[in-house]
C-alpha cells in the first residue's frame, strides 16, 4: 500500500479506494430516486472490461472513550460545569435511542492492470476524476483515501477496536515486512473448532479473538425492490457489505446469451418432442420455470442490443464476527431474517472462508468464482444510498435525526461557508434551538467570543447565567456605547480610517434621513473623519478615543456648506438623543455579550442598529489578531432589513467574515423579508449551515426552489412540531428533532415561552 493510497494488490493489479457521502435516497420522492437510479446507472455503465469495480458498505462499532470524546462537552473547572454535566447527561440518553456507537462509510473501489506503478497511477488518477463527476451528479461528494487511510480501514475491520498505529517510516527499518504485515491480525484459523469440540467449522474462521463469517447473496432477483442495502447497513452490529461488478465484453456477453438461448431452445423442443411421444399436448410440456427463463434471457437481449444495457458480473457479499459462535450465530440470522422479504437469501460459503474474507475487503478484487449475470438496471438494484447522517467530531449537538434517530453533531469551525441563518414561524422553537447553540459555544469553546444583538430581550437571562454581559442600548440607559470606536486593525487594508469614514458617511445618512448623500457631502465627511482620528491614531489610547462631539467639530471647519449637515448632527451629538455621543463605557471585552435593544425608540432604531454592527465588526477585528473566533448572532434580522444602510453594511461586515474568523448567524421568523430582499437572498444562498424550523406552506414552497429542497424534504418543514425541521450544513440535508428535556436547568434558561415562564 503506497502512501497516496495506491495499493498493488497482486503483481501488475492496482487499486484505489474513494469515500463517498450519502444521499437522501430513501426519503425522496419517487421521481427523485429515479432521478438517481437513473445517474447511477450511468456510473455502471461506465465501467469496461478493464476496469473492476467494489463497492463496500461498513458498518463498525466506534470506541466507547473516543464516542465521549466525539460527544461530550469538555469540563474546564468552572461554575459552568454544571451545565456541561447537564448538556452531557441529555446527549447520553439521546444517544441511547439511536445507533451512535456505530460508525457507518461507504467507498467505492476500482482496480486494473498496469506494467507498473507509474502507469497504473496515471490511468487510476483519471478514472477517480471521472468516478467523481459521476457522483456528484447523483449529489454525493467524493474523497480519495491516502495509504494511511486503507490501511487503517483495513484494520478496523481485520482488528475491530484496535487503534490504528502504524507508520510508514516503519517500513524503513524492517525491509522484510510489508504493510499487510502491520495491520493483519496476529492469527487466523480457517476451521475453528466446533464449541462441543467434537467437529470443525466449515462456514467460520477465527481471527485474532474473534470469529467472522463471510456469506453471499444467493438468487438474486432481477425484479428485487431497492432498499436492500439500506436495511442492511441499519443492522445495530458491526458487519461490511460488498459487492463485486465486472462488465463484460458487449459481444462476449451476446455471444453467451446467445448459447444460453439456444440451450434453452433445446431444452423446450426436447420437452416438446417427449410430449408428443406420449401423446401430450406441447402447450403443457415446457416448465413455468423453463418460459420464465426463455422470457428474461430474450428480454435481457433486447436491452443490451436496443437499450443500452451492459451485462456485468455480480458478487454480493457480507461479512459479520462475534466474541463467540453464539454471537455470531444470532448476527447471522439477523442477517438472514432481514433479506427474507426480498425474494433472496444469504448462504454460507463451505471450505472458502479465506477467499471469501479477502474479497469482502476493500482491496478491488474478487477471489471468489460466485456471481450472477445481470443488466445493467438489475445490477443498479442494489443502490448504495441511504440516508444522510450528520456526525461531526467534536461538534455541537443540533438534536436527532428524524429518521435514523441518530445525534446530530455540526461543527461549523470545519465548514467552507460557515455562515448561518435560522428560519422559521414564531412559537416554534427558533429562539431555543439559537440558546442552546449559543450555550454549547459557550461550553465547548470557553476562548471563543460571542456578540448577540437582541432585540426583544429574550437572551438576558441566558448571558447572565453563563457570566457574560447584557448591554442595554436606550436614551434612558447609563450604558453607552461610542459609534467612533476604533482599532488599527479595523480596515481591510493598511488604512483603517477609509473603511471608517464610510461607516460614517453611512450614519450621517440615516440622520439627514437621506436616501444618498451627495458627493460634495461625502468629501466633507470623510475630510472631518481623518482630522478626528489623526491624532488618536499617532499615539491610540483607550481614554483618548474620538467621540461625535469630535467629529462634530472637525466637520464645523469644513465651512458654511456643511451647516444642513451640522444641524442634523446636533441632535445626536448635545440634544435629546446624544446616547451615541459619549465614551464607550461598558465592558465590551467580555467573552459573551448582548446587545439589548428593545428599548430603542423607532426613530433611533436605524442608527442604534449601525452603532453596534460597527461595535461587533470592531469586535472581530480585534480578534483577528489575537486568533480568536468571533461568532455573532442577530436576532430579529428583518429589522435590519428594514433599512438600506443597515442591510449594506451587514452584508460587507458578512463577506468579510469568514477570513477575519468571523461566522454570523441571522434568525427571524418573517421568512417573506428575507426571500423578497435581494441581498438577504445571496447571504441565505451562501450560508453553509441553514436550520429550517416550521414554515407557511407559501414560504416553504419558496425556500425549496431556492435551495433546492425536494418535496419529500420539504414536508419536514410543513406542520411540523415545535423543535423540528430541516437542516442543511454545506450538502448535507438532515431532518431533526429536537425534544430537550423540561425538567433539566439548561431548559429553564433556554425556554423562552411566555407560558412557561408564567
């Protein structure tokens, strides 16, 4: 096995492995998953003779230590403890109901001849882009697998529960060992003895502790429905599934059923003729079974020579152990009582049980003569498809899966676009499922900072409890907080003062309640903002910040034209609505803080807006520097639509997120404002985490052809109990529940119905 994953199986036969994600297949409409079996037949069609395909499906039991460490929140010895206890304790009993010890993969492996291994790289680099492309339109993503990777999928089946430790600089001081030397296990024993030690097994092997058994699919029907695979892979125990597909020769494959046609033709005038001997009609002679052959072998020449049906060569195949024959034995009827309804069964493999395990293997090839003839639709029977599951290490627990009852772990710190939005009616759970991942933040990453703007005062009691600091944003407040806040890192680029004399061309603009300022007005501005920040940039003191009352009188000096302007700005900067117009004089460096801004007038609501978007982007420039993670939530987003200014600058501040360590999460429940607003549009088309809760059957239907939700999908969002919905994190579409428990203090702090709490 390379160390690029290349594995030369035997001499002159390379392989490679690539995983593949999973599609929601089985929840799709039926259009849909034709839509799929259609694009996966094309994938088989585009294997030729030369080109050996495996496809494996692995099901294997995750270590206990390493599900905690995967699951559960970190204890950082704190007064927050106590709520990571909590948050653990109500994982643990979710995890309960579903099969999250199980880890379930899927690859896809393909082998062919080369003279060497350059040759064989080059030829296997090209199929694995082409393998790709064809998954992809089916919507799976695909990965190549590195040397180390097969290897320790190898092992993690050859050695279930071991860690993986091998190294390839290992290989340098033992020049007698290969890599199959470092993963296998210590012994195997192809005939076990029988647990009365009175016969050997013949359908077993032992290996290491364990005993394994390998069977394979016998009658395979052509006619067989889909979703044999799917009930398989849901068995709660450790075992692969394997199947084999060789293409044959378009006319090799004519020619053979061409003389299986003509044994058949024989076979029914030979039936024929004997009933004529015994004066027997001829319409009784030939068997159902005989017709039914005659039937399928002329209809499958049909298809290959008029539909584009290619006949390939099929091997199924599953592989299961346990501690003990007992254990096996009772996997194996499971197995067996779960494909009885499928008009097939599997059988045991007698005196084979070395060839039948190393087929079983990812490796890309069959060391077995067992296989079965079928069409290319036939073969696309046994799609690989399932369910989407969304299980990222280290993540923070969104709720269940739907379907497979399974945890929900995201982890969006590992996404591309990690930007969010939460959609849904009031009253459904949206404000909870936003406390809850607020909270976990808190819990699994203490050094991670968080701003939220809340402007119905619904996070107050949650910040408190977890030690952060509610910032009440009124006329009547104490607090303050200072529009001419600054860092040196504020600006994009070397020039922080640009970017903040936009900011302020903005504010000045919503005070003169302009639709645009005029460029004589924007050069006054931007003039008086370099004046006001020249000095403090020289020598930057926190004390020494610039405030309105500053940029008030550097404007003043601009001359008699800026005096409409001045006038505006007089309000705001010594009349009744001079909040803005002081030091900033609150903690604004606390890890968790909140922006209340229910008590801000409507004729203030627009700027006060602005001032704290401008606070957070200081927030995140700041953080840039010092590594952190800032993670901003706004609230109530339609508010902010609302006002042009207000939109703009949030979607700057939101493109400029993501490389400034930034990731936003926008939430309402006037669904309507943000598919009727342009930029909310893009900003929802390039969120990478969208949590979909209840929906107005209009909105729904919109949001589907946005984001191209299908109507199975979607129905997860119409009528659906409160904590409930779709979530869709980068491709990945996953319907939840999320149930927390009431009686818990976690539930207390994140509720936030105005029933319960009275």
């Amino acid at each position: 096995m390379s160390q690029d994953g290349i594995c030369e199986v035997e001499p002159g036969l390379f392989s490679m492995t690539m995983a593949f994600t999973d599609v929601n297949f089985q929840i799709a409409m039926l259009e849909e998953q034709k839509n799929i079996f259609t694009k996966y037949s094309e994938f088989l069609n585009y294997f030729d003779p030369s080109l050996h395909l495996e496809i494996n499906l692995v099901t294997r039991s995750m270590d206990e230590e390493q599900f905690r460490r995967d699951t559960f929140l970190p204890l950082h010895g704190d007064d927050r403890d106590r709520y990571a206890e909590e948050m653990n304790q109500v994982v643990a009993e979710k995890a309960l109901r579903g099969q999250n010890g199980l880890i379930r993969e899927k690859y896809v492996t393909f082998s062919l001849h080369a003279e060497n291994y350059q040759q064989a790289k080059e030829q296997l680099e090209n199929r694995a882009a082409d393998i790709a492309d064809h998954f992809k339109r089916m919507g799976s993503s695909t990965r190549i697998l590195s040397g180390i990777e097969r290897l320790s999928l190898l092992q993690g089946i050859m050695r279930p529960n071991e860690e993986m430790s091998f190294s390839y600089g290992w290989l340098l001081a033992e020049d007698n060992l290969t890599t199959k030397d470092f993963i296998s296990p210590g012994s195997y024993n192809w005939h076990p003895e029988h647990d009365d030690s009175r016969a050997v097994y013949r359908d077993r092997y032992q290996f290491g502790d364990k005993i394994g058994k390998t069977m394979y699919l016998r009658g395979i029907a052509p006619e067989m429905k889909n979703g044999l695979f799917s009930m398989l892979s849901e068995l709660p125990f450790d075992h692969v599934i394997t199947m084999h597909v060789d293409a044959m020769d378009q006319a090799e494959a004519v020619q053979e059923i061409e003389k299986k046609l003509a044994y058949m033709h024989k076979e029914e005038y030979d039936a024929i003729a004997k009933a004529r001997e015994r004066n027997m009609p001829a319409s009784i002679a030939v068997s159902y079974d005989l017709k039914s052959k005659m039937h399928h072998t002329e209809q499958m020449m049909d298809d290959i020579t008029t539909k584009n049906q290619k006949i390939f060569k099929v091997c199924i195949l599953i592989h299961t152990y346990g501690d003990s024959n007992a254990q096996l034995d009772e996997r194996v009827r499971r197995i067996c009582s779960t494909v009885q309804q499928q008009t097939c069964r599997f059988d045991s493999i007698l005196y084979e049980q070395r060839n039948a395990m190393n087929s079983m293997l990812p490796l890309g090839k069959k060391w077995l003569g067992l296989e079965r003839t079928l069409e290319t639709v036939s073969t696309a029977i046994y799609v690989p498809f399932t369910t989407q599951e969304l299980f990222q290490p280290g993540g923070l627990y969104e709720g269940i899966n739907a379907r497979s009852k399974n945890l929900i772990l995201c982890n969006r710190k590992l996404l591309p676009a990690p930007a969010g939005m939460v959609l849904g009616m009031t009253g459904y759970g949206k404000s909870f499922s936003v406390m809850q991942m607020v909270t976990n933040i808190m819990l699994r990453w203490p050094d991670d900072d968080i701003v939220l703007i809340d402007p119905e005062q619904e996070y107050t009691h949650l910040v408190t409890a977890m030690g952060g600091v509610v910032i009440d944003i009124s006329a009547s407040s104490p607090s303050h907080i200072n529009p001419m806040d600054i860092t040196e890192d504020y600006g994009d680029d070397e020039d922080p003062i640009r970017l903040k004399s936009q900011f302020l061309q903005n504010f000045c603009q919503l005070i003169l309640h302009s639709s645009e300022l005029s460029p004589q007005e924007r050069t006054f501005i931007d003039v008086a903002a370099g004046l006001t920040y020249q000095r403090y940039m020289a020598n930057p003191k926190r004390e020494e910040m610039p405030t309105l009352h500053d940029f008030y009188r550097n404007l003043a000096l601009q001359g008699e034209e800026v005096k409409p302007l001045l006038t505006a700005l007089k309000l705001y900067v010594s009349g009744s609505m001079d909040l803005f117009a002081h030091q900033t004089n609150v903690n604004v460096q606390n890890h968790c803080i909140c922006f209340n801004t229910v008590k801000l007038g409507k004729s203030m609501q627009s700027i006060g807006m602005l001032t704290v978007l401008d606070q957070v982007w200081n927030r995140i420039t700041r953080n840039r520097v010092l590594g952190r993670r800032t993670w901003v939530f706004t609230d109530e987003f339609q508010q902010l639509l609302g006002n042009k200014d207000c939109t703009d600058f949030y979607f700057q501040l939101s493109s400029r997120a993501r490389k400034w360590g930034a990731i936003l999460t926008s939430i309402t429940q006037h669904v309507r404002s943000v598919l009727d607003n342009e930029d909310a549009r893009r900003m929802l088309s390039d969120c990478g985490y969208i949590k979909l809760l209840n929906q107005s059957p209009d909105d729904a239907n919109d949001l589907a052809r946005l984001l191209h939700i299908s109507n199975e999908e979607k129905r997860y969002i119409e009528n659906a109990e409160v904590g409930s919905g779709l979530l869709i994190v980068s491709k990945t579409v996953v319907p939840f529940n999320n149930d927390f428990p009431k009686d818990t203090e976690l539930f207390r702090l994140m509720d936030t119905s105005p029933n319960r709490k009275s």
